[in-house]
C-alpha cells in the first residue's frame, strides 16, 4: 500500500506540475494541515485515493470552506484498508487562534480515543500536525512538540507517527524520519511516499 503523506507547502510537483501518472499506485492521501483546502480538493480529484486530513494551526478557513472530497480524521480512529489510523491535529497554543491546544488539552483529546484505541486493539498511525516533543520540533514556543504524545507512542506503539508544522526550511538539520521506539517518525512537509 502506498501513502502520499502531505504537510505545510503545497508541492509543486503535484500542484504547478501535476500530470495523473503522478498519482497511479497512491492509495491513500494523509495530510497533516497548513494546506490550501483547494489544493486538498484537487488532490482527491485528479487522483484515485481518499484523502484523510487533520487540522493545522493555520486551518481556521477550513471551517467557512472545507476541502470538498475529503474527510476530516481530527479526534478519531479509522480504519482504511485494514491499517488503524488516529487523528490528532492542532499545535501547542501560542497565539490563542484555531487549533491550538495546552499540552493538558491534547492530553484529554488522547485520554478520549482510550477506548476505541482498545476496541481496535492499537493504532497503526498516528496522524498529528505537530510532532513528539524533543523529535524533530523547534525550541520556541510555536514549534515545540507534544510531551503526551510520547505517552501515547509508548502505549500503543503504533508503526507510524507523521506530523508536519516544522517546515524543512526551518533549519540545516532537521531531519525528514526519526525513530522513537518502535514508531517511525515522519516529517511530511511538502511531501513524503510511504510504501506499507
């Protein structure tokens, strides 16, 4: 199964460039926020693949206008093809906008999805806008990562955690996959091809 995962800039090579043979073998579209909703729309339609989505920090048009086609995954578990996939979207609160959330708020949207996380028996991916905290974030306020999501990494060990909100250009070092656990780690700014 290939996933076209999604974050912060819309790519180019799809949006400026895009021709169909760019999407045959994609299965499904996850996108981690920050994005135009027409560029999600236009995603969903050129292609053949759903496309789940989480809110980012810089979303609050989504609610007037959302991406026509696509579903939003934002404190929820789904299952799409067997694989289990939560959403988590939002960022640490710094300005008082959308989607902005303290680290005990996200704590209680995870402390919610306890049950159905246990009916399903796990999650495969976690699909977040921001990342794990001290795991490819930024030191200031508005790109610090989540505490609680290492909490839930470590007990549910999904396959995947992807995120966005630290965009690669942010620094020479950032790095594009970091391991935690058993969880891979994937920063999906622009864009990333993931095979299961």
């Amino acid at each position: 199964m290939r996933l076209l995962l999604i974050a912060d800039t819309e790519s180019p090579y799809f949006w400026d460039y895009f021709s169909r043979s760019k999407m045959d073998g994609i299965d499904l579209i996850l996108s981690c926020g920050d994005l135009k909703a027409e560029y999600l729309t236009f995603l969903v339609t050129m292609g053949h693949a759903p496309l789940l989505y989480v809110h980012g920090n810089h979303d609050g048009g989504y609610e007037q206008r959302p991406p026509e086609g696509c579903d939003c995954i934002d404190d929820k578990l789904v299952t799409v093809n067997g694989l289990r996939i939560l959403g988590l979207g939002g960022c640490r609160k710094y300005s008082g906008g959308p989607h902005q959330y303290t680290e005990q708020q996200m704590q209680r949207r995870i402390w919610k999805q306890s049950l159905a996380l246990w009916r399903a028996k796990g999650v495969d991916i976690v699909l977040t806008h921001a990342p794990v905290r001290g795991y490819g974030d930024q030191e200031d306020l508005a790109h610090c990562g989540f505490d609680c999501f290492q909490d839930l990494l470590d007990r549910w060990h999904p396959r995947y955690l992807v995120h966005g909100h630290v965009h690669l250009n942010y620094g020479h070092d950032i790095q594009r996959a970091l391991q935690y656990g058993d969880t891979t780690l994937i920063n999906a700014c622009g864009y990333y091809l993931l095979d299961i």
